[in-house]
C-alpha cells in the first residue's frame, strides 16, 4: 500500500463490523449466544440512511403543521371558557415528568393566543401548511406528516428523550443514530457513518453504554476546519505527511509479521488508511464549488438568511451520496435552542422558519432527482410543540402533549397526515404516538428489528421499544 | 403485579394455527428444547421460582405439572396451548415478560410433543440458586496460580508461548503500575540484570512510588464513576463541589496500601466510623458523587445500583421494579438496601484554611432524615409507594451469612456543629483579620484620596488688591470695549442674545495683572448647541488663553482651550465634566499664577492645570460662545503672594464630596469588620458550651453589635447613593433596619446564629439556594456503617472475588469473569475459578492488600509470557484461538490518559505534582500536569482523551478498546503529539540515523527495531527528509506505542 497515492479504497465490511464493533465483541467474547450485528438489514430494507433534522428548542406545531382554527375564535378567552375545557383534565396532565421544578417555563397556559399566521393547502394531496413553510408546503406531495406526537418532558431535556427515547431523569442510553451505525454500520471507506452538525446540549453524546464508537462525529461545514485533528495542527507538508503515513504502515506491516492473527493490529492498519482517506474525504465533501449554480439555488446558498443552513444540507446530502449512514443536523443555537419562543414567537418562529423552509424543500428536491429519496429517510423534527395559551403577550410556552414531526422518503407514503390533536392543539388524541414509534419506525425502514437490537446484558431501550406507523408507510 | 397469574390452567380452543402447518422435526431436548424454556419460562418456573407450583427444569417436572396438572399430555398439550393462546391473560410468557414464542420455536416445541416429549431419564433440575458458585465463599486452592495454569493447559494439551523480551515485561510494569513508559537508562539499567530478585525490586519500587496511586486510581475513579459537579450555569445538579478531595484520598489510600476492606467502610460510612478524622471523610464522596439536585429517587437508585455492582458484582437495578429473574433477589430486598441509604444526604464542611465554600470545602455524606420511611414502589414507580408497610434496612437473604443489625452512632459535637471544629474559630478568625487589613486599607486609601481632592480655596491671608469689581447694571465703556455680541444692561447685570458658534465678547481695556484672581458671577439663558461662556486672557495677536464653561446638553464641563495660530487646543487634563444647567447662576472663580491656572465653580474646586506654553502679556476678556447669557458681576484682583493654589492632580482626583462619602463608607466597613472577631469569639464559646446562658448572652450581644455596625454600613451605602433606583425605598428600609438593629443591641437576648461553617446540599430545587445549616443530627443510624462491614466481610463471598477480577482484568487483558459487574447466576462459573478462588482468598488473607496482589500477578510467569502467536503450537491456536487459557498474554491498549501521560512524560513534560482542585479540562492539552487532575463529567469534552475512550463518567466497569481513525488523526494531527515529537528530536538531536533510529524505537517503544524495522525505519526516515521530529511522531503512531506488548 502507498499513501503516496490516495485515496485507497479498501473492504468497508472490514472496517465497520471491524472497527466499531472490535470493542463490543472482545470485552464480551465470553458471552454465550450473542453475536455482533452482521451489519444486514434483518427484514426489508426500505431505506438505506437516515438525514435527520432537528428544529431545537420546540417548533409551534399549531403554527407549522397542525393548523388550529380555534385558536383564532377563542383567541383571548381561557381554555376553561370554551368547549374544550377538558383537555386540562389533571388526569391527561400526568404523563408529563417534570425536571426542573418551579422553573419559570413549562407551565400550563390558559388565556387562547390566536394563529399567528395563516395556512394555505399544498400539492395534489392538499395538506395545509403554514405560510411560514411555503418551500416545504412545495414538497408536501413527499412528506408524512404526524400531528399526534407526545412526550414527557416538559422541559429542554426532552431533546434528550427524542434521540434517546429515554427521559432525562433516567440514564443516558445510546441515541437512534448510535443504535443504527451499531445495527448495520458503514457503506464508506472515506467517511464516519454517524454524523453530526449543529449545536447540541444536553446530551452531547450518542453511543453511551455501546461504546465511543457510536458517538456520532462533529462536523463543521468549514472546510478549512471540517472535523477535529482532521488537518494537521502544525503544519506539515503533503509529501512528507504521505511519508509518515508510509513508515507507518510498514513498520505496522513488520509487526504484524511479529504478532500474526492480532485483529486489532490489523484494525488499526486499516484505521489508518481511513484516517488517511479522511483528511481529503471530509474537506472534500465540505468544499461546495464543484456544485451547480442552480443546485445552491435549490438550497437558499445565494440568500443571507437561509444561507447557514443550506450549506448544511447541501453537506448532508453529499455526505448521504458518499455512503454516510446517519446524517443528524441540529438547528437554532443556546442551551435551550433557537425555537424556543417564550415571547416574540411570530417575530422568532417566521424568522427561523424562513432559515430552514427553503434549504429543506432543496435538500427534498434535489434527493428525489437525483434519485436519493427513494433510499434516503428523511426526518424532521422537534423535542415538543408548543401551549394554545399565550405566555406573557406574545409567546407560548413548551408543550409536550402534542406536537408533529414529519418524515419523507425512504419508503414512507407522501402527501398523508397521520394522527391529530384536539381542536385546540392540546393533545394528541388520534393515534397518538410517543416518540419511540418514530424510532422503530425509522429501524423498520432502514431493516432492522427495534427488539433485536442488544449487546449482552444491555437491549436497546428494555421497554418502550416503539410501534412502527404503518399508515405512514408506502 | 405486572399480570395475573391465574390459578388453574384452563383448555380453551383459541389456539394460533400456525405451527400446526409445519411438519414434525426430530428435536434434540437437550440442544434446542432445554435452552429455550431456560430463556424463557425458568425465571417462573424453575428453581428460582415456581409460579402456579409449576416447574419446567425437567421433563419430569412438566409431567408432574402445577396447579393445571401434566402440561405435555393431551393435544395439543397445555404447555403448547399457553405459549400460543392469542388470549393475552392466558398467554406465555405473560405480556410484558417476554415476547411470544417465534413460530420456529413453536414448531419445535410441537415436534418435540409430538415425538413424545423425550428426555433424559436421569435429568438434573436446575440447581437451588442459592447453591450458585459465587455465592459461596471461596476456598483456595493452596497452589500458586502458575501452577493451576500450568495443570490446566497440560491437562488440554496446549502448548504455552515462551516468555517476552525482558524489555517487554518492563514496559508491562511500567505502564501497568505507574501509568509511564520506562526511560532508556531504567531499560538499560533493568537489561543488565532481568532476574527474579531483580524484577522484584522493580515490581517494589515502582509500587512505592507516588504515581502507582495517581495510575490506579484512575481505573477506581472509572468502577466507582468519579466525576466533578455540573448542571446548568451554576446550577449544581451532579455530584458536589470540591470532589477532588475524595480523588486524592483515593491517591493516598492506594499509596499507602490500605486495606480495600477499609477503603469500602470508609467510602461508604466514613461518617460513622471515623466522624472526627477529615481525612477519611474525603472517602464518602463515592456517595456524594450520586448527589442529583432534581430527584432523590434517582440518587438512591444510583447509589443503590452502583454500589452492589462495583462492589459485589450485584445487578440490584433489575429488582427495582420487579423479583430478579435470574437471582434469588426479590423486590422488597431493593427497598430494604434503600433503607440503608433513606436518610443519607450531603453537605460541604469546612476544609481547614478556607472559609469560603466556593473555593474549598470538603463534600461529604451524613444521615439527615433519621425517621424517613422507605416503602416499596409498586412497579419501580416512584409515585406509587406501597404504604401498607415499611421496610427495615437490610441485605438479601441469600447472601446474609450473619444477621444484619446496624447500630446507631452517637455523633462528636463538631460533626453535629461543624462549627466547632478546632480550625474553624482560627479560620474564621484569620478570615476576620484579613477583612480588618483590607478595610483598614480601604479606609488608608480613601483618606488619602480625600486628602488628594481638591479643597475650597483657602481664604488668602491678605486682602487682594481689587482693580476691578462690576455689576454691569450700566455700560462702562471706558472700561469695556465690545467685541460682537449685543449686549444689553439691567438691574441684574448684562445680557448678549446672540447665539451662533462665534465668540462674543467684552474686553476690558485695562491690563490685568500677570497673576490675577478673578470672579464672574452668571447665569447661561440659552444657545443652539454650545451655550459657552468663559474668561479669556493673554489675548494678542489671535493666540489666547480661554477658561470656559460648556452648558452643551452633550457633555457640560469646565475647560481650559488654549488658541495658537488659529487653532484650538482642548487638552484632556484641562477638562473636569460637572453638571451646568441652563438658567442657573453660578460663579465662576479663576486663580492664575505663572503657569498655574486653578479654577472653582460655587466654590467647588474642579480644575488645577499647568499651562503648557510660557504666559505673554495680554488683555483679559469675557466671552460669549454661542450663548445667550447674563453676567451678573465680575471682580479682578491680583493674586495675593500667599495665596495657596493647587497643583494638577497626577492621578484622577475625586470630587470632594464623593471622596468624603467613601471615607464615611469605609470608616464604617472598618468598625464593622473590627467587630466581628469580637462575635466570632462570643459566638464559638457559646457554641462550644451549648446551654451556657450567660456565653449565649455575650454571644447574642456581640452579634447585635456586629449586625448594628452592618446595618449602619448598609445605610450609608444607601444614603450614599440617591439617585439609585428605588433610592428612597432602599435608605427606608437601611433606616428601619439601623433602628432595629440599634434596638436588638439595647436588648439582645439570648438567641445568636452560629458561624457558618457547612453547607448542607440542596434537598430539591425547591431551595433556592445551598441552605447554611449549622446543625445536624447527632446520631446516625448505623446502617452503612453495618451494611459496608457486611460488604467488607470476609464472609461476603462476592467482594473481594469482584475485586480480584477487576485488578487480573487491568493486569491481564481479560477478566476471569466476564462480566464484571454481575456475579449473578446469568455468570458461570469461570474457567479458571481455581485461580480466582485461590487469588481472592490470599488477597483476603494479606490484608486485602491491593500491593500484595499486583505482586502475585505482575511477578507470576504468565505475566511473563510472549502476547504473540508467532512460532505458537498450531493445535494449541487452533483449540484455543481466543486463548480462553492464557496460553499467551493478551496484548491491551492504553487507555486515553495513559496515551497523554506518556506522550508528555517521553517529551520529559510531564508534570509530577499531586492532587488538589481539578484542573480547567480546556487546558488538557497544554497543561503538563497528569490526565486524571482534569474536570471530568457528562458535560465536558476533551478532545485528546475523547478518541481514545475516556471514561465514561456514568458507569466504566471496563473501559473501551475501540480502534477508530480519529485516532489516528489525534496522533498524527494534533498539536500535543507534533510538540512531544519536537520535544522527543531535541533530546535525539545529535545522533547518526543508525542510532538515531535506534534510539528512537528504545525511547519511544520501549524496545531496539529488529534487522527489517531499522531498515524500513531509514528508508522512511530518508523519505522524510530526515526530519527526525516527523520520525518519531511516526513511531508515536506505531501500533506498538498505544499497546502493552
């Protein structure tokens, strides 16, 4: 091998099983009748990787997704004054899990706020989306909505809860990215298969009791400065660095002569030649030139506002294309996350919505023509929505009884609504669904059992596994 | 009860068709049918329990049957008929145990019925879980564990691997007990003499050195999940602040050897046992560690899980919510551990030195709630607790060889007030002094920045001279000529109208003295923007001196402009911003001597400046600058020879008033801090007395007058500043709070608050901050105490086998157990419990020393041997590739820290300190200092240690050995291994590339290259333009670095 010339490509099997895995299996080889995942799909594969967006900070479902005319009518009056006073029934309040107590936030709100914007009917299905997202309203003939989420975490943490499926007062356990690198890992020789861009906060980790394998890889879209340690940090030129990498690999190739049949010796080669791989993979993949001026067009790269974000998901969709298996993008910086409109929702939400609207509808377009969106899983969503009832004069508070996420592609049934609130946005009422239903829907499509995921001693969730959402399914 | 268990088995026809379609197979009971109902239905049905009286362990067992009789005759047989029922009451297992049966399994359960159900006539049931190996206490084998090795692997007929380089052994120890690599001359040193006495010494010196404690507390801090304190900004939500001290105590404890029996009690119940010695209270930060603000039942669970799996190897998590499926360990075991735990809760004492908790403090544990119920929660469900009946604090039964019976403590009186422990007076003491020295100091400063603020002017001891004194009631044109400006007389003296940026002034035609003192008396009516007046002087020839007053609504000041050639000059030192308002008179008076110029507006002194330039004759006039404005009076004299003019201040001074303000201020700080130590002494001797009435009197009454000298304090801060939001309101409130105070030292009684020497951790978020409590109960109950004597117990037959395994995992690559943290019945008994066994017992019998123990490992031949399978006996690879029987040594990875600690101790960075307050985890890749002095917790990254598996701060009973390319990355890339690599080539500097290369695999591997390694190692190094740093970053990146050959 020459590092001289590169990138070599090598068996990504290898790797994957190989590399992620090593750890796992060696420190339980003693364990009786659990194997590593083969890292094949074990039912249908109807989706090959995963882009996933994540809105932080709780979008307003009623004010994107989930349109509630009530609100507008009762707009002023207290819940208590109209028709559907039972929705603050206690007994519906007590799923909820309070993390922080008597903070100021995530408090019931009971005076109606109204609409703060319209909804307009899109595509041949005629969905109503709000005039904020007209560039996704433009795809939804692609998109499932779900407008019956719930969770139990009325606070930040619930972002937590929907990666992991585990609420914050209980122990940390791998995300859904981790779990489906761990189930069917790499298609790269180039690349890590779990990637993340954006902000994160509460969790900063994916893989937990599987290992720091499965955390999901850092990436900025600079390409100057894509990944950590991915570029020399003092300078070292690129014949001598391929020269490094050369002795390296031979002396490596000695010891292995010394240490025959030593799997992890043969790992680390191979980590090497990935490593190598990576340093041009990854600015590559980061570096936007050679992409058509009407490509960065479809994202929103020649507009100011939706041009952070667009970036990120012309990003993603060049990493889905080079065999990156779970794309995770966070959206809105600070702790609790941009969304979360306290006051000001209108100005905050059009503002933040305009950020993504048209680079999502770009990334849907432009995966469906290039033929990606029939394997590629796309998934948008939230930790939460957000109350009927105003906060202060202008905001509305988290609200975790019911919220809608979406999902596109990758064998899902475009242009249906699954599921729905009450009439005012409350709870969900028609086939509600906790958000490990999105999880085990998601590991369906991409083949994998949600109850078969395990390492010894440890099953994915114990409980709480999830039901896959047949209606959503093509 | 998650699902009924009905009583009696019932035939129904709703029977799932599926398995009926697949042909008959011919099943092995033993291979497919047994594995399958031990999955599966034994947890209920077996040993363990025997649900509805029913076994499935035996064939004959389910022919015998339970309360629904035979379950494998009739067709289809209850046993088919229950695990394929659609009916969810009936179904098995029951909904929420288990999924149904798969119809593969099915189908072999019905072939095996069908076939008649054929089973061994001899079969065993499954033996009574309490007979289970771990349970029993460990018997030793009397031989040595090479000797055991040896037997095994004769009696398989595999073949050993030959002993590894000596060099190899070295770089083993070094790396296993001190975390370091050995530097060439220790390799020289130990080659020339690698003999069993020899490698003794080596095994003995590096023990006795400080940094086996810092190595190996490292892997404890990863088993008992050290980590430093996080929340939210400043909300502490994990763990306790200043941990650290219970890391160190972990360093020091391991140093010296103490009993791991010891290190258990004192971890756990060091409050109990030693409550008087702070250093063995550091111990109980393992249960302050768990501390979580939000929920106590998450602290307990924590507490509770991880104690028994670190400990005991005991997987008590499960029997939260349920009976344990595997072990005999029922529901109501897990709240009786709960009592144990039920009335810990934690607090910072005061660490000596320190009175400031934010700096230092010692986090420990105490029993706080000594009568608080623990009742099972029904479900593991919090808010469902089982209130019909309390339970006691106690251990599982299968595991209580003597009865479990905790005795209360009775606590020393500085536990209970930890106020009165010795240094505290003394600290507290000191603490006051310094405050007396600061505000002593304070008070220095601001009396001489009183005495450095300008003073009202000093009478002149002789009468001036008056040349000229005007009212300007009428014009006096012999004495003023007009130059612009409109100018018109009154009873109150003259006003120009005319605004604009333009001077308009009066020049008075006499020639003032050279040094003069001057007067004019005003009052500015309007302007557009500048609304100027001032006294010109030194007028000729274009160039003069102006002193002037700016009313500009911008920016209002007093300023000495100075004109040259046409051009004004503003200098910053003649410049003094002060209030000046439209339609207000003022008086502005101007003292000029030589150069000196001093200038006062209603007597205030504002400006002392020193003219730049020489002084030249000229005339003196009255200006108007964009100003509607009247003057009222003007009077001219000379300066009077005695006449005491200030110099310009060097530094900034402050007004007169505010200077005055802060010497009031601070005269009252510094009677306030004088009387404190006063308080501080009452206050101690009346804790110290407890019940003494007249100590609690003087105390109450030095405190009236330590808070009387506060509250005044308070109220001049509070008058100080008037213009304050809410002023009035809050010298309202300082005034009431001065008269009570004023009226509580007239009559104090006998109730005093004690000093503030403990924080006791917050119980909820509910409190809004660490609450000061100053007294806490004086007995504890006992429990942890007895609970960690049972742990610690040589009886106990699971702690100190756990623990053997976990250090033989560190030494040897591979646990003896697999899993380490659970012992349960779900673990058979090892291969090689022999040598476990054997091991456990002479560790127990040695003082459950942990040193005696890395002897006999690191000093037995099969840490000796070759990890390679070069030249191996082919059968013996072949029957053994994963070398279950240590036929070979099993290579390991470094973990991350000691990656970074040896890449910097190579570069001769590392630095060697000990302990204290965890360091700033941003400067790990900077600082020199060892890995595990770092902050670590959930929310803290270290980018370095992150790639090469740090630990993971929530649970580590083994670390990860992951191979990943960002480890490859971080050892090629990365500034720390380029700086240790330059280090590295700065001390090979100067030798040849022969010996350079040499040299390089000694230093940096530990080891010389082989024939082929030196000479790859020169082509490459040519390749890389003999760049010796590149070099040796390259052999940094050797697989051989990271492992322990």
């Amino acid at each position: 091998m020459n590092f001289m010339h590169q990138p070599t490509p090598f068996l990504r099997r290898d790797i994957l099983g190989g590399l992620g895995s090593i750890a796992v299996a060696s420190m339980l080889k003693a364990e009786k009748g659990w194997q590593p995942p083969s890292g094949l799909p074990v039912m249908p594969q109807k989706a090959k990787r995963v882009i996933w967006l994540f809105m932080r900070g709780g979008v307003s479902h009623m004010e994107s997704f989930d349109p509630k005319p009530m609100l507008t009518k009762y707009a002023g009056k207290s819940i208590g004054e109209t028709p559907f006073a039972s929705v603050q029934d206690p007994e519906k309040l007590k799923k909820v899990r309070v993390v922080v107590v008597n903070d100021a936030n995530g408090k019931q709100r009971t005076t109606i706020y109204p609409l703060q914007t319209g909804y307009k009917r899109y595509g041949q299905c005629g969905i109503e989306i709000s005039d904020w997202f007209p560039h996704i309203g433009s795809c939804a003939d692609e998109i499932a909505f779900i407008r019956s989420m719930w969770t139990t975490d009325d606070n930040h943490g619930a972002q937590v809860q929907f990666h992991s499926g585990r609420h914050m007062l209980e122990p940390r356990v791998p995300t859904l990215g981790a779990w489906v690198t761990y189930g069917l890992g790499s298609m790269t020789d180039n690349l890590p298969a779990f990637i993340n861009m954006g902000p994160r906060y509460f969790d900063i980790r994916d893989g937990h009791y599987l290992g720091p394998a499965y955390d999901a890889v850092n990436l900025k879209v600079d390409p100057k400065n894509p990944l950590t340690f991915a570029a020399p940090e003092i300078a070292v030129g690129k014949p001598e660095q391929a020269a490094q990498f050369d002795l390296i690999h031979k002396l490596n190739t000695l010891n292995a002569e010394q240490y025959p049949g030593d799997k992890t010796l043969a790992a680390r080669m191979k980590s090497y030649q990935l490593a190598f791989n990576m340093q041009t993979a990854v600015p590559e993949t980061m570096n936007l030139d050679t992409e058509s001026d009407e490509t960065k067009k479809l994202y929103g790269l020649d507009d100011k506002v939706t041009e952070p974000f667009a970036r990120q998901l012309l990003v993603a969709r060049r990493l889905a294309e080079r065999g990156v298996r779970f794309i995770q993008l966070q959206h809105g910086d600070g702790a609790a996350g941009a969304w979360d409109s306290h006051s000001g929702l209108k100005k905050n939400h059009s503002m933040l919505a305009q950020q993504v609207d048209k680079p999502i509808s770009g990334l849907l377009k432009d995966l469906k023509q290039r033929g990606l969106l029939d394997d590629t899983l796309v998934v948008f969503a939230t930790e939460f929505g957000r109350t009927p009832g105003s906060q202060g004069s202008d905001g509305r508070d988290h609200h975790p009884y019911g919220f809608s996420v979406w999902m596109a592609g990758g064998g899902t049934k475009g242009g249906t609504i699954h599921g729905s609130t009450d009439e005012l946005g409350f709870h969900a009422v028609e086939h509600p669904h906790y958000v490990t239903d999105v999880h085990a829907t998601i590991l369906h499509q991409l083949g994998l059992d949600p109850h078969q995921l395990e390492i010894p001693g440890r099953k994915r969730l114990e409980r709480d596994f999830g039901h896959v959402i047949p209606e959503i399914l093509a | 009860m998650p699902h009924p268990v009905p009583r009696v088995f019932l035939r129904r026809g709703t029977l799932a068709l599926v398995w009926l379609a697949i042909p008959a197979l011919a099943v092995d009971y033993e291979k497919e049918i047994k594995p399958l109902l031990k999955e599966r239905c034994y947890a209920c049905h077996g040993a363990l329990k025997q649900k509805a009286d029913l076994r499935l362990d035996t064939a004959a067992a389910m022919r015998k049957g339970g309360d629904g009789g035979d379950i494998l005759a009739g067709d289809p047989a209850l046993l088919l008929e229950r695990v394929t029922t659609t009916d969810k009451d009936e179904r098995m297992p029951p909904e929420g145990e288990g999924s149904m049966l798969n119809t593969e399994q099915v189908a072999k359960l019905k072939a095996w019925l069908a076939a008649g159900a054929p089973a061994p006539a001899n079969e065993q049931s499954e033996a009574d879980p309490r007979a289970h190996w771990a349970y029993q206490v460990p018997k030793s084998s009397g031989q040595s564990m090479d000797a055991l090795l040896a037997a095994r692997l004769s009696s398989k007929k595999l073949k050993p691997q030959p002993e590894a380089a000596p060099e190899l052994w070295l770089r083993r120890v070094y790396l296993d007990l001190i975390g370091l690599p050995p530097s060439t001359e220790q390799i020289a040193v130990f080659l020339k003499d690698t003999s069993m006495p020899s490698r003794q010494r080596v095994v003995d010196q590096l023990l006795g050195t400080p940094q086996y404690g810092e190595r190996w507390a490292r892997h404890f801090m990863d088993i008992w999940r050290y980590c430093d304190w996080y929340g939210l900004g400043a909300q502490l939500r994990h763990s306790q602040k200043h941990i650290w001290h219970w890391r160190d105590w972990i360093v020091e404890s391991l140093n010296t050897d103490k009993g791991y029996d010891q290190m258990i009690v004192q971890m756990l119940a060091a409050d109990e046992l030693a409550p008087e010695d702070r250093d063995i209270l550091r111990a109980t930060g393992f249960l302050a560690r768990s501390y979580y603000l939000f929920n106590r039942t998450t602290w307990l669970d924590e507490t509770i899980e991880h104690t028994c799996r670190a400990f005991l190897g005991l997987t008590m998590q499960c029997v939260k919510c349920h009976d344990h499926k595997y072990d005999p360990i029922e529901q109501a075991d897990y709240y009786r551990m709960r009592a144990i735990f039920e009335p810990l809760h934690g607090r910072l004492d005061p660490w000596k030195g320190e009175t400031d908790f934010e700096k230092n403090g010692l986090p420990r544990v105490f029993d706080l709630h000594l009568d608080k119920p623990t009742f099972r929660h029904v479900r593991g469900d919090e808010k469902n607790e089982d209130k019909s009946k309390p339970l006691n604090a106690g251990v599982p039964q299968v595991l209580e060889f003597a009865s479990f019976q905790p005795a209360s403590v009775k606590l020393p009186p500085a536990s209970v007030k930890p106020a009165l422990l010795p240094f505290v007076l003394e600290d507290q003491l000191r603490a006051a002094e310094r405050d007396i020295t600061a505000a002593q100091k304070a008070l220095d400063q601001a009396r001489q920045t009183l005495a450095k603020s300008p003073q009202p002017a000093a009478k002149p001891v002789t009468t001036p001279k008056m040349l000229i004194s005007d009212d300007f009631t009428s014009a006096k044109p012999q004495q003023w000529e007009i130059l612009k400006g409109d100018w018109k007389h009154s009873a109150t003296g003259v006003r120009q109208h005319q605004t604009g940026a333009e001077r308009r002034s009066l020049r008075l035609k006499p020639a003032p003295p050279a040094d003069f003192e001057a007067s004019l008396s005003f009052t500015i009516r309007g302007g557009q923007k500048w609304k100027s007046i001032g006294i010109m002087f030194d007028a000729a020839d274009g160039d003069d001196v102006m002193v002037y007053m700016s009313a500009f609504s911008g920016g209002s000041k007093i300023q000495v402009a100075l004109v040259s050639a046409g051009k004004s000059a503003y200098p910053a030192a003649g410049s003094v911003a002060r209030p000046i308002s439209q339609d207000v008179r003022y008086t502005l008076d101007l003292r000029v001597r030589g150069q000196l110029i001093n200038a006062s507006i209603n007597d205030e002194p504002l400006l002392a400046y020193r003219l730049p330039q020489q002084r030249r004759e000229g005339s003196l006039a009255l200006t108007a600058f964009d100003a509607d404005v009247e003057f009222h009076s003007f009077k001219l004299a000379e300066l009077a020879a005695n006449a005491v003019l200030r110099e310009p201040a060097t530094d900034k001074s402050v007004p007169l008033a505010d200077a005055k303000a802060a010497v009031a201020l601070a005269e009252k700080q510094f009677a306030a801090a004088k009387a404190k130590p006063a308080m501080i002494r009452a206050v101690f001797a009346a804790d110290k007395a407890r019940q003494d009435k007249a100590l609690a009197k003087a105390a109450a009454a030095a405190e009236a007058n330590y808070k009387l000298a506060q509250a005044e304090v308070d109220l001049v801060k509070a008058e100080a500043d008037p213009k304050a939001k809410d002023a009035d309101k809050k010298i309202k409130a300082a005034r009431e709070a001065f008269e009570k105070a004023n009226k509580k030292v007239a009559a104090p009684g006998e109730t005093y608050t004690s000093l503030p020497a403990s924080l006791k951790a917050q119980e909820g978020p509910e409190e809004s901050t660490n609450t000061t409590v100053q007294t806490y109960p004086d007995t504890s109950t006992g429990r942890r105490l007895a609970f960690a004597r049972w742990i610690a117990d040589k009886r106990n037959p699971l702690t100190a086998r756990v623990l053997v395994n976990q250090v033989w995992m560190r030494h040897f690559g591979a646990p003896l157990v697999a899993n380490m943290d659970d012992f349960g019945r779900r673990s058979l008994a090892p291969l090689h419990q022999d040598i476990l066994d054997t091991l456990t017992v002479d560790f127990m019998n040695n003082g459950w020393s942990l040193k005696h123990l890395h002897r006999a490992m690191v000093l037995s031949k099969l840490y000796r041997r070759s990890s390679s399978n070069a030249e191996a006996d082919a059968d013996t690879v072949a029957a053994d590739p994963d070398n279950a029987n240590y036929w070979r040594m099993n290579p390991r990875r470094m973990e991350s820290q000691v990656v970074r600690d040896s890449l910097l101790h190579l570069a001769g960075k590392l630095d060697l300190t000990l302990g204290g307050p965890s360091l700033d985890p941003a400067s790990s890749e900077t600082s020199p200092r060892r890995s595990l002095y770092f902050v670590q917790n959930a929310d803290t990254e270290h980018r370095f240690l992150a790639v090469f598996d740090n630990s993971n701060v929530l649970e580590c009973y083994r670390r990860n050995e992951s191979v990943v390319p960002q480890q490859a990355l971080a050892l090629t890339n990365s500034k720390l291994s380029r700086d240790c690599a330059d280090a590295l080539a700065a001390k090979l500097g100067k030798l040849d590339g022969e010996a350079f290369v040499t040299q390089s695999f000694l230093t940096v591997l530990g080891r010389s290259p082989s024939d082929a390694e030196r000479r790859a190692s020169l082509e490459g190094f040519q390749a890389l333009k003999q760049n010796r740093s590149l070099f040796l970053q390259a052999l940094l990146n050797h697989n051989d670095f990271v492992t322990l050959r």
